[in-house]
C-alpha cells in the first residue's frame, strides 16, 4: 500500500483577493483568510468602509494580514487596474474570491424590472467572469491557484419577485461549471458556494420576527447562519489540499435546498 499523503490545510502566505469584503460574508473570508495566515485584499465600493476592516484585521493580529482596495466591480476598466495593483503589490494572486452583490426587489410587471435587471447581471454575473480573466494571468504562476464564485440557493431554485438575482446567481454556477472544465487542465479549480439565508447586509432590513417565522418554516436547522459560517466553507474550498475539488456547487444553507415539506 502507499503511505499515506499528508495534504496542506495551510493557506499561510497565500495572496487572496475578496470582492465586497465591507461587509458581511466578504469581511468574515476576510479574517478568516488573515486569521488562517493569508495576505487579503479587502476590496469593496468604499475605500474607507475596506480601511476599516483592514483596520479590524489589523487589531486582531492575526498571523495574516490585509490590505485595502476600492473596486466597484461593476467597472470592467477599474478591475483590470486594481487586480494588476493588487498583484504587483502582493507579488502575485493565489486566491480570487467573487462575493459581492446586492438584493434588488424586481417584480416583472413593472417598468422598473429594467432598471433592476442590468445592474445585477453587471454585479454578479458579469463581473465575475471579468474578476477572473484579470486574475487569470497570476493565478497561473500560483503553486496552488483557487477561485470561489458565492451564488445562492437563488441559482437552485427561485423565490418570487427576485428574478433577475435568480438569473444572475444561476449563471454564476454555470459559468463555475463551465470555467472548472476549461481551466482544469492547469490545475485552477473554481468552485462555488450558495448560501441560504445568512445576517449580513443584504437581510438586516428583514425584520427579525420574519426571519423567525421563514426559517422555522423552511430551514431544517431553523435559523439564519452567522457569516462566518459561510466564510469557513470558502476557506474549505481554497486549501491546497482541497485540488481535486472542482465544478463544485455547495449549498450552505443550513438544509433549505433538501427540504420539501
Ligand atoms: P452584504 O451586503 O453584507 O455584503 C455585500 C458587499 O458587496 C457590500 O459590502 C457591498 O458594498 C458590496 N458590493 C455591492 N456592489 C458592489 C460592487 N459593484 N462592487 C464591489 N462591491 C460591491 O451582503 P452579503 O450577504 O454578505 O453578500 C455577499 C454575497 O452573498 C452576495 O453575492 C449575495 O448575493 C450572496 N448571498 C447572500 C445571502 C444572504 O442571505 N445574505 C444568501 C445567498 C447569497
């Protein structure tokens, strides 16, 4: 018998970029990274809202550390720019991870459905393929190169009024599919995580007795995760050990996806 590999669960020294790491599910990738030894770059709409998480990261001095970038991904100009600051600054890029996005009510009956459309297709779509062609050259040099797309449960199924997300988050698993079988002769993997529903951002407005009621009526768990929980699967995912994983699509939602009744 062969003896037994040990494979790296160690991302210490690896250079990671997280998109819409202000907030939420970015920012807990983010410390989780710098905890877990990384170089971050903290990259979101705001400079000063990426200074403070570098600041956060900085107070808790983890092994890691972070760095911050505005980068509205929105803009394909902007994001061939700072992904080539980013890696001249950290020399080079092993880990890419497309997180930020937004919620757009867009009801189909609507003039407005329009104005809803583009921008989230921009944001979390477009930009993600966009993110990962700039990265695509330094990823390469990488010994152990690792790119998360963040879906949704709204690329498995669909909740009403939101289908221009649901569109959106559907490609993003197609174009993770689609890319993990293009760049896997180089070793890249590209694998992608759907949340259910987590506290952050994008659902603090949702009144909290709501949240109460939705989860325990659709989420076998019955709760609403912490971001953190997310960002450990996204750590999961970038490992070096983790190389034969890829084209993945893991729900992270505490059952929501699995449950019919
Ligand atoms: P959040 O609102 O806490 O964080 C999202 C971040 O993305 C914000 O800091 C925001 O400024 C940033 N962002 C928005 N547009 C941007 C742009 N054009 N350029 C750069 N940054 C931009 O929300 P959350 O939940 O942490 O969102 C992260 C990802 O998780 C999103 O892609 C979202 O669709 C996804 N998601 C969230 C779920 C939830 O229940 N919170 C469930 C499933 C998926």
């Amino acid at each position: 018998m062969e003896p037994y590999q040990p494979l790296s669960r160690s991302i210490a020294g690896k250079k990671a970029i997280v998109t819409g790491a202000a907030s939420g599910m970015g920012r807990a990738t983010a410390h989780l990274f710098a905890s877990e030894g990384a170089q971050v770059a903290v990259t979101d709409l705001d400079q000063g809202k990426c200074d403070a998480v570098v600041q956060e990261i900085a107070d808790a001095g983890y092994d890691g550390s972070a760095d911050a970038w505005a980068l509205d991904v929105s803009n394909p100009d902007v994001i061939t720019a700072v992904v080539g600051d980013i890696a001249q600054a950290f020399g080079g890029i092993d880990i890419l991870v497309n997180n930020a996005g937004f919620a757009i009510p867009a009801d189909v009956a609507e003039e407005s459905y329009e104005k809803a459309w583009s921008p989230t297709l921009e944001v979390m779509l477009s930009a993600h393929q966009r993110m990962i062609r700039a990265a695509l050259p330094h990823l390469r040099e990488a010994e152990h190169p690792r790119i998360v797309n963040v879906a949704s449960t709204e690329g498995l199924g669909a909740s009403p009024g939101n289908s221009p997300y649901v569109a959106a988050k559907h490609g993003v698993i197609g174009l993770t599919r689609g890319l993990a079988v293009d760049l896997g002769r180089e070793g890249i993997t590209v694998n992608c995580i759907c949340p259910g529903p987590i506290r952050t951002g994008i659902t603090d407005a949702i009144p909290e007795e709501h949240k109460t009621i939705y989860a325990k009526r659709r989420v076998p768990l019955r709760r609403y995760a912490i971001p953190e929980e997310v960002a450990h699967m996204t750590l999961s995912c970038v490992l070096p050990s983790a190389a034969f994983l890829t084209g993945a699509v893991i729900p992270v939602d505490g059952g929501l996806t699995i449950k019919n009744a």
